[in-house]
C-alpha cells in the first residue's frame, strides 16, 4: 500500500497491562507534538475504538505519568473487535475523527488486532511490545518485563526471610503465561534451589532428588520458582507431589499473580518505551506499517507484526544452564 500523509495519530493499549505502557504513550505523544502531528488517546484499547471512546490528547494529560504503573489510557479485551463488523465500526469511528494512524502498545492479541487493521481496511499502524511476559520476537525485551522481574525478585526476597526463619520449602508462581522469562530471571537473580520453566520440562524425580541433595547439606531454606503454564503443572500441583517424597519438609505455597504487573517502572523500562515511543512516530512517518518496534542490541529494529507473534523466542540457553549450575 501507498504511503500515507499522516497528520493525526491515534494510540492505545490493549490486553494486560505493563509498566512502561504510560511511558510509551507520554513517548509518542511527545513525539508526535515534535513532529507538528496532533494525538488521539483511544481508552479501553479496541473496545474504546468501538465505543467512540477517543478523546485529543494534550501536554497535560501525559504530565507525571512517566513514573505511574499501569496505563492512563486504560485496557480491555473486545470480543466485537474480533469480528469484521466490529473492526468495520472501530474504522469509522477513525475516519470520524480523521486519524490516519494506529500506535497500539500491547502483546501478541494487541499486534494481532493492528495487523487485521492494516491488512483489511490499510490504517498505517505500529504497534510496540508492551507485555510483561517477553514473549515477542524481534525485540530483547519487551516493556514491563524488568519492572516484573525485579517485583518478583523483591517479593522472593521476603519470602526467603521467612523460609530461613522456620527451615521451609517455598514454592512461588510467578506469571509469564507459557513463557519462563520471568521465572528463570526471578530464579538467577533471588538464588532459587529450582527453576520450572514450560520451555524445559524437569522430572519431578529430578526436583525431588535436588532438594534431598540440599538436605544433605543442611540447607533447610529453599525457594523453588515455578512459571505459570509449565508442563509440570502449577506450584500448588507441584508442591503436592514433593510433598509426598519429602514429608519432613514444611512446605508452603506463594503465588505472586497479579501484583507482578503494578507498580512503577524500573528506569530500564523507562528507557526502553521511551525509545519505542519515538521510534513508532518516527516509523510511521517513514512509511513504516505494519510492523513491530523492538530494541536488539540497543538497537531499533522494526519487525513485521506477523513474524513478531509468530516467530519462537525461547528462553536462553545459556540462562538456563546458569540457573542450573547456581542452584547446586
């Protein structure tokens, strides 16, 4: 499709929310004011571009929202989205307040819905990697990845304080849907006796035989991280078949859930949608639709939104065999 003049630029966010996402937006607006270019915030993601929920955005409304978790924009799911006529209505709707351009800040679902956008109806979009699970290809991290990682650390810690305190056996869920980035993280940085991850299948004999290893060597104290959808199950299900093998162990069970998502955002997630936010406005102005900003490197890199949802991006290797040599 031709290159479009743009001069109104539309932007949500969509699916969870991640820390960074309001420093993503406050990015792209200021961009966007830079370039002599007028904003339009669409609250409630695709269910707002349904609902006509679009409002002109100004200096004021992105002031003090670089250091504040969540997003000021709001989120949520849409079903009628989903569908042709739904997407047909969220069109209009655009075309109504003459926005030329999509920024949509969200995960795989959120890309998606810009992806479908372009294709059926050529709305220039980009979208930014805005998900705490760092499940995307074509970017090292994703926003709100950090802030979760360091969550999870800070809570780990305390649940150490109290596993050291009466010599038990933790065991902490932490989110990522069927991706280990955080656990694996989580488990590096908060020393973890074992780290379950969906991407590495460990044998509950081989966790048993770990912990009886340490046993031996009288650390009573031990945090074992679990990483929602694993192929071994959750920390509850898990706990309950050590607990069979081990039933000298006062074994307790945390799962983080959502307190992993809130909170301010580290100066790394900052930076990073920061940069993405500048780069999508920029990206947009240099014909660039349809694709995905991500950092590489340090780098910019503008990847295909269909090959950034598609594409594998697994746990590293290397991650995992420090993880593994640190937990002996």
């Amino acid at each position: 499709m031709e290159n479009k003049a743009i001069t109104k630029i539309g932007v949500l966010t969509s699916g969870g929310d991640a820390p960074g996402m309001n420093s993503a937006v406050r990015a792209v607006v200021r961009s966007a004011f830079y370039y002599k270019l007028e904003v339009f915030g669409i609250y409630r993601g695709y269910e707002g571009l349904i609902q006509d929920d679009i409002k002109k955005l100004n200096s004021r409304d992105i002031a003090y929202i670089l250091e504040r978790g969540g997003t000021f924009l709001k989120s949520a799911r849409s079903d009628e989205f989903r569908t042709p006529e739904g997407r047909k209505i969220a069109y209009e709707n655009l075309k109504k307040h003459g926005i030329d351009a999509l920024v949509v800040i969200g995960g795989d679902g959120s890309l998606t819905g810009a992806h479908l956008f372009y294709k059926e109806f050529g709305v220039p979009a980009i979208g930014l990697p805005g998900t705490i699970d760092n499940d995307l290809a074509g970017t090292d991290f994703t926003i709100g990845f950090d802030t979760a990682c360091n969550t999870a650390i800070q809570a780990i810690d305390k649940i150490r304080d109290t596993a050291t305190s009466h010599d038990r056996l933790f065991f902490v869920e932490v989110m990522g849907r069927d991706a280990g980035f955080i656990a694996i993280n989580a488990g590096i940085g908060s020393a973890a006796a074992a780290t379950l991850i969906p991407e590495k299948k460990m044998p509950i004999e081989t966790l048993i035989e770990r912990l009886k290893v340490r046993e031996k060597a009288k650390k009573q104290a031990n945090v074992v991280i679990v990483a929602e959808g694993g192929k071994s199950g959750g920390a509850l299900e898990i706990s309950q078949k050590v607990k069979k093998f081990l039933p000298n162990y006062d074994i307790k069970v945390t799962i983080l859930g959502h307190l992993q998502r809130g909170g301010s955002p580290t100066s790394f997630d900052r930076l990073l949608s920061s940069k993405l936010g500048v780069a999508a406005v920029e990206g947009l102005l240099h014909g660039k639709y349809d694709v995905m900003a991500g950092l590489i490197n340090n780098k910019v890199v503008y990847t295909p939104i269909k090959r950034a949802i598609v594409d594998d991006k697994d746990v590293d290797e290397e991650d995992f065999r420090v993880a593994k040599i640190l937990s002996t």
